[in-house]
C-alpha cells in the first residue's frame, strides 16, 4: 500500500479509537454530552462534533479527555 494510504488508515484508526472511547467511557459512566462536556471542561457541541466525526480534535482536547477519562491511547503504527 503506498505511503499516504498507510498514514490515511492510521490517522481514520486513531480517530475512531479516540471517539469510541469517548462514547464508550460516556455511556459506562451514564453520563450525557453535556455532563461530559463539563467533567472535561469542553462544550457540549464540541463533544458532539468530536463523537460524530464533523471535526478533528485538537491535540491539546485529546490530552485534556484522555486526562479526565485516565485513558492512554498508542499513536503510531509499528514501524
């Protein structure tokens, strides 16, 4: 596979490893966007936009949420 799909599939990877585990630690927790949204400090829009894929998060979001939600995510492939 050329090099740009490989980084394509890393990056469409990564993404839907970040916004499951957003949907995924919401619904364990019982909570709705918006209590989300305040437990992480975010809007509720931008959670949406964020589980519905409208927007790419920003680096500095992913580590607020991964800090909030204690999760570890591996960027990279095996290289």
């Amino acid at each position: 596979m050329p090099k740009k799909l490989d980084e394509y599939k890393l990056l469409e990877d990564f993404k839907k490893e970040y916004t499951n585990h957003i949907i995924k630690f919401r619904m364990d927790n019982n909570m709705s966007q918006q209590e989300f949204a305040d437990y992480v400090g975010l809007k509720q829009q931008s959670i949406s936009r964020i589980e519905n894929g409208v927007s790419d998060i920003r680096i500095s979001t992913l580590i607020k949420i991964l800090a909030c939600t204690k999760k570890r995510i591996k960027i990279g492939g095996n290289r």
